[in-house]
C-alpha cells in the first residue's frame, strides 16, 4: 500500500480561474458523502465557490481571498488606500501556454509585479487552511499528515506548469509533497459522471457510452479529453487532451472592448482603476447574465451599469453616454442610460460567438480523426457549461449527439478530484501529447547524418544534436509504463548527471534542432562521489498526470535521486 492509500482523507482544491473551491471524502466512504464547501458569501451572494482572487498588503504579506479579498480591495479604493496594495484576480491563466520559469512575476490590476509562486501559493494555503478549520468546526479534526491532497489542472497545461503548480504547493502552502497528487480537470470530472445516477445528469440519461468526449468548459480554457470505458470499469485516453482559451473570461473580455469601443480605452481604464467596487459589481451583474441568457430570448437584454462609468465619460468629454453610443456601429442595437444598459438579445449572444465557434471547431477536427469518428456521446461539465447558450450551441452543431450536462456542473472537477485521490488507477492509459526525448551523440555516420552535425569528442567523430526518443507523440501509454536508456557520466567524480528533455510535436524528430522542437527541461541525476565512470540506467514513466523518472547504476543496482526539473 503506497503512502497515499494510508492516508484518513482525500482532500481535492479546484484552482480555478475564475472561482476556486475544496471538497473532502474519509477513505472508508463513498463518493455519495464528499462534501464540497458551501458556504461562499459576499452579501448576498451566494456561491459554491469563491472568486479566485489573492490581497496582498503593502509590504507583500498575505491578507485575503476570495470575497473577502475583493470587499477589502473596494473598500481600499473607495478610500483611495489602495495603491500599495497587490491585488491578483484571473491569474491562473498566467500558466496556459507561456514560458514557465520558477522566478516568473506577474502583475496584479495596477502593474505591480509579485512572485508568481508566492500567488498560487498563498491561494492554495488559503484553502488548505479554510478546510482543515472547516473539518475542525464539524468535528472532524484531520491531523495534516492524514490527508492526501489532489490539485486539479487542465489537462492541456504544460509539464513545467504542472511542476509550477506542485511547487508553489509544496514550498508555499506546505503540503508534503509525497501526499500530494496532481488531477487533470476533465479526467476528474469524467470519474465523478461515471458514478451519477441518471437523475443528476441531465434529461439525456446516464452516461453509458463506451466511448465519449468531456468538454470541460471552465472560467479560462475549454479542456476537451476523449475516454473509452474498459470492460472492467477503467477508463482509457483515446487522444491526447486538447483545447483553447475559449472559456467564460473570454466572455467578459468581448464585452469590455464592446464598451471600450463606446467610451474609449482610457476613459475605461480610469473607470477600472478609480471606481474598483463599481467594476467588480459589474463583473458579478454580467457573470449573472451569462448564466440565464438563452438563445430563445427575443428583445433587449438590461445590464445595470455603474453610474461612475457614464459619469467620467461625460466630465472627461462634456457630451452624454447617449451621444457616445450613437457614433458606434451598436446604436439602434443598444441604449444606455446612467445605470443601465439594454442590449439587443442577438448583439449579447454575439459576445459567446469566439467561444462556441472556437469550441464546436475544435469538437469538429476531432470527429474526423479515425479513431473517434463513432464518438457521440458528450459530457458537459465546468462552471461554463452551465451557460444555456454554450449547451445551445453544442447541441446546434451536433445534432445526433447525445449531450450530458450533469447537475451542478461547476462541481463535478471539484468532486471528481476526490474520486481520482481515492482511485488514481482507474485511468489504465493515456495519450502523448508530444514526442519526448533527450539529446544524444553517437558516433558520426556519413552516409546518414549531415556534415554540418560532426564534430570531434575525445578524439572520437560524433553526430551532436540527436534526438534520442523515449515516446511518441499520439503513442498509447499504459499508467506507470517504463521507457528506459543507458547513459555514462563524463568523467570520473562527477556530481551531477544532466540530460535534457526535449519534447517535438511531430512523431519521428532526428535533431533536437528540427522546427518545431522545444527543451522542455533537465533530467537531474545526483551521482556518489567515486573515481570512476558512473554508467546509468533511466527509467522514464509515463502515462501519469505528471512524468516520473529513476535511475539506477548498471552494476551495483544502486538507486540515484533523480528528477525532472523543467522550471
């Protein structure tokens, strides 16, 4: 039994762009008593989870989350305190497709730069903390040590962002790393659907597809995940996760430009910097018209709007908000008084069209792969799918599908989360998102590597550059399946073994130099103190949520700390 199995509790946190949130299970119970937190308030709003933002104050140390950190900040504002004061909200998407570096910074709504480990670390702490007191305030005190912790990514993230992720979770919020697992979010959320009764999901039934495609629709990104189920009840990956920053964000980005276009893009921004409470309000008053917009609505749909916003245009530009809108291409499709807005039904459903088309476009290119072509089932889940008009557009552009929407789906990553800390291995295999290899120089061949590659080492003609493949792209791999190589240190008393990782998006690179090619990192292996050349056996393990490595010397079979550090 592993460390994890020992453990009293499985603790899963939802690190979500836009809300975040905890759920708990005692390993002796089933999935029926996880219990997700549930008392989120501002007011009165209510939420299964809280807004994802991080206060820090002037002198860089931790103060709030969540509602609270956002109530705090306006109440900075309104006093015109809070210029020192970092403030970080939407910053998970930092993560998604960038340079990911262990000293990155990144800005919080003023320009102020932070470390970003000490953000993600300080969110993840906060929550940690917020479940231990919860479990303490019910009776059911959990000694740390006894929890094993599951943090949820999207499964299209990076390995250097799932390394960014356990580090800013190890080395900030505290939790032990051999306790700690990383969950992909629409893995998570098709364990928990597997486990629904038919009267949690939506009116198309159970999910008893063999084969079906999960649409993680979250705050950020779209996270689309293909699983068939065994015959023993696993799951396995048909392709590799794929996606794109098409998730409800993306909503209220369109609709800041729609009213930037009106006002101007400085008058915005003083309206976002001076008038803090007013703007986070109207994020809360369009996160609500998200929700209830459905594509049948006929008419005008009313936002109220912050009489701050109207009040600077017109100081700024002695002429009415009116007079604005009717120099856009929106007059005749919108009005717009000191506190209100009213939109024509079909402008407002344009502002979902990017995030449905990137979507259904995407599900498209998908279908016509061979292997998925008789995939027609699909599992809606993510606070997004909760979206009338994102269900509406699914259901439009594949008509002969059968869409599940489970109930409460902002949840189901979170409570899936569990589920996966309790059963990592009922995912038996996954697919390689790309070809991984290390760079090698074997001796020099003329008659199939190119001049330009030789050069001389020790006297010897060697080809430099050669990618040496463990797995390729689009490969099957079982949970746990080993990819070993044999490697000799240089010379005598060396320390460090270092190789490097390179991952390629095409099947069969020859060069670590090929386009396309990127260094994802090192494979550190410490070595003893000796005279003698060191030779290495690297075991490489894929096929889990996040890739493992060992490496043991040829002779004496001893075991050598080795990791993959792609930070």
């Amino acid at each position: 039994m592993s460390i994890k199995e020992n453990k009293i509790l499985v603790a899963a946190i939802d690190f979500g762009t836009t809300y975040s949130g905890y759920a708990s299970v005692f390993r002796h119970e089933d999935f029926t008593k996880i219990i997700a937190n549930s008392v989120w308030s501002s007011g009165s709003l209510l939420s299964l989870k809280c807004p994802t933002c991080v206060l820090f104050d002037p002198n860089g140390k931790f103060h709030s989350f969540g509602y609270e950190a956002e109530n705090k900040y306006s109440e900075l504002a309104q006093d015109n305190e809070h210029r020192k004061w970092y403030y970080f909200r939407r910053f998970k998407m930092t993560l998604c497709g960038k340079q990911i570096k262990r000293e990155m910074e990144i800005n919080d709504d003023k320009g102020l730069k932070m470390p970003a480990r000490k953000i993600f670390g300080a969110a993840i702490k906060f929550l940690k903390k917020h479940l231990l007191d919860t479990l303490s305030t019910r009776g059911t005190g959990v000694a740390e040590n006894d929890i094993h912790w599951v943090l949820t990514v999207p499964a299209i993230w990076s390995d250097a962002a799932k390394q960014f992720m356990r580090e800013a979770a190890v080395n900030e919020a505290e939790i032990d790393s051999g306790s700690l697992t990383i969950a992909l979010e629409p893995e998570a959320a098709s364990l928990y659907c597997q486990l629904l009764p038919s009267d949690k999901l939506s009116a198309s039934g159970r999910l008893t597809a063999n084969k079906y495609m999960i649409l993680d629709l979250g705050g950020g990104t779209a996270d689309i995940t293909v699983h068939e189920k065994q015959l023993n009840g696993s799951l396995k990956e048909l392709h590799e996760p794929t996606g794109g920053p098409w998730g409800g964000t993306r909503v209220d980005e369109i609709f800041h430009q729609m009213l930037i276009t009106i006002v101007g893009d400085k008058i915005f921004n003083t309206f976002c910097e001076n008038s803090k409470e007013d703007h986070m309000d109207l994020l809360r008053e369009l996160e609500t018209k998200k929700r209830t917009i459905t594509p049948e609505l006929n008419g005008m749909v009313s936002i109220k709007m912050p009489v701050s916003l109207s009040s600077i245009y017109e100081k700024e530009k002695r002429e009415t908000i009116e007079k604005a809108l009717e120099k856009t291409h929106f007059k005749g499709k919108m009005t717009w008084s000191a506190d209100k807005v009213r939109i024509e039904a079909n402008l407002f459903r344009s502002l979902f069209e990017e995030c449905t088309i990137g979507v259904t476009q995407r599900v498209r290119e998908l279908l016509q792969k061979p292997e998925l072509q008789n995939v027609d089932t699909f599992l809606m889940v993510g606070g997004f799918s909760e979206s009338p008009l994102m269900q509406a557009a699914i259901k439009k552009a594949f008509p002969n599908a059968k869409v599940i929407i489970p109930a409460e789906a902002g949840l189901v990553v979170l409570k899936g989360a569990v589920v996966f800390g309790r059963e990592p291995m009922i995912i038996t295999s996954r697919i390689a998102k790309y070809t991984y290899g290390i760079n090698i120089s074997p001796p020099f061949d003329p008659s199939t590597h190119p001049q330009e590659k030789r050069v001389t080492i020790d006297g010897k003609d060697r080809c430099k550059d050669v990618f040496k493949k463990y797995i390729g792209k689009g490969e099957s791999i079982k949970i746990g399946e080993r990819r070993s190589g044999k490697h000799v240190s240089l010379k005598p008393g060396q320390q460090e073994m270092l190789l490097k990782i390179f991952a390629s998006a095409e099947k069969d690179p020859r060069f670590v130099t090929d386009a396309g090619c990127e260094c994802m990192g090192r494979l550190v292996v410490n070595l003893p103190e000796e005279q003698d050349i060191v030779k290495v056996n690297v075991d490489m393990m894929f096929g889990q949520t996040e890739l493992l490595v060992e490496a043991e010397e040829e002779i004496s079979k001893r075991k050598f700390t080795s990791y993959f550090d792609f930070l």
